[in-house]
C-alpha cells in the first residue's frame, strides 16, 4: 500500500525574475516606498503656496475625514498626516518581513523602483489613448478628453500630483477597497466578482466627484464617460499593479496633459 502523497507547498517565483519582480512591487511595502516621493512632492508645493488655502479636492475631503483626529488630539492637519504616514509605513514594512521572512526576496531592490517608474511613464503616456479608443466605441465623438490648464505651471503641477496621490488614496484605496470588503462580508460573492463590482461603483464615484461643489465642471456625458472609464483602467491598475504604479501613473498622466500640454 503506497503512503499518501505530501501536500505540494506553492514556490516562489525566482528572485530576479519577471514574475518576482510583479509580485513584490504590488505588495504594500514597495508600493508605499514608490507612492511616498509623490506625496511629498505635493506637500512641499502646497507649503510653497503658503498654506493649504489651494488643494486637489481628494486631499479636502480627506482633511475633513481627519478632523475628528485633529479635535481629539489638538493637532494640525500635517502633524496628524505626519503620524499616519510613520504608523502606515511601519504597517507596510511588517506585512512585507512577514511575507518574506528568512527569504533574500524581502530586500528592497533599486532596480525595481526604476522599472516600477518606466512602467509608470508608459502607462501614463498611452493612458488617454487607452481611454479614448474605449470612448470611440461606446459614444460618438468619443475622442474627447478633459483636463488643461487652469493657472500656472507650478498650480498645474501641485494639482497633478495632488490628484495622483490623493485620488488614488480616496477612491481605489478607500472606496473601492471598502466596497470590495463590504460585498465580501455582506453577500455570497467571488473575491474576483467583489472587486469588479467595487470597481464599478468606485469609478462611477470618482467621476461623479468632478462635477461638485462651486469649483466643480459642467456635467457632459462625454466627460463623465471620459473619467468613469479612466477610473476603471486605474483601478485595475491598482489591482494587478498596486497602489504605488496606480498613483505614479495618474500622476504622470495629469503632468502630461495639465502642465505639458496645458503650459
């Protein structure tokens, strides 16, 4: 009688490798180290303009959601923003060690943040045209794009970087995360089918979110088609490629056509 076969344990991809190499940098450690220069990028600019009196309106909402900390703690917006960051960073690096203890696969490598940044250019490079062909077959005169200039070059920029950081943080990390668990929690659905419907929703939010308010544009359903397709390209972004390519593209995208073009 030959002895029941051992239970085959999952390898891990090469260190080195192409499958390595898309598997840690979607994990949250890689992903906070690359996001992280984005983020201060932005912040420095808005300290140049003297305050906070001009911000992307993902980064107002998200001041809202962190007055309650601010009240109880007596603290200001940066210094609270400062404490999470430390305490998401931490976070981040644990789940990272843990992932990878005792394996030379839990080291930072440089070379992938360079060519987690070459994916990034290339994506954000052919984003609008990606979004522009799926508007052409959907609407007519689909190939209408929404963005530009509305201030200087430096405005433009702090905007870009803004919308990347931010946005990202709000709506693919928050939104279409806690939908995704919520679906998961609440009904009998597939992690696959939980993500997509998330994504759905959170794309239609995120478009949505363009239009209100006294600074928001004129609703057009070119426009609101425009960016609820850009949302969902961005969230599968965030899916397959993690948070950190998901705002370095919507940043670069933003750069391109608010300064770029738009200077």
């Amino acid at each position: 009688m030959s002895e029941p076969a051992e239970p085959k344990t999952p390898t891990a991809p090469p260190v080195g490798g192409l499958r390595h190499y898309l598997t840690v940098t979607r994990g949250p450690w890689y992903s906070f180290v690359f996001a992280l220069p984005v983020l201060l990028a932005y912040e420095a600019l808005i300290w140049l303009f003297g305050g906070r009196n001009i911000v992307n309106g993902a980064d107002a909402v998200m001041s809202r959601l962190l007055q309650p900390i601010m009240l109880v703690f007596g603290s200001s917006r940066d210094q609270v923003l400062a404490v999470l960051l430390v305490i998401g960073g931490i976070c981040c690096l644990v789940s990272h060690r843990r992932r990878y203890a005792g394996r030379d696969d839990g080291h930072l490598r440089g070379k992938y943040f360079l060519a987690m940044l070459a994916e990034s250019c290339i994506y954000g490079l052919f984003f609008g045209y990606a979004v522009s062909l799926v508007m052409v077959s959907l609407l007519p005169h689909g190939l209408l794009q929404v963005g530009g200039a509305q201030g200087g070059v430096l405005f433009n920029l702090t905007m870009a970087l803004g919308a990347g950081i931010y946005e990202e943080l709000f709506f693919r990390v928050i939104i279409m995360g806690g939908l995704a668990l919520a679906i998961l929690r609440l009904g009998k659905w597939s992690p696959a089918a939980a993500w997509v419907v998330a994504a759905l929703l959170s794309s239609f939010i995120f478009s949505a979110f363009h239009y209100v308010g006294n600074l928001g544009d004129s609703f057009t359903l070119q426009s609101f088609m425009f960016r609820f397709i850009s949302g969902l390209l961005l969230a599968s972004l965030y899916g397959l490629r993690g948070f950190g390519v998901a705002v370095w593209t919507h940043a670069l995208y933003d750069v391109l056509v608010m300064v770029l073009k738009g200077g």
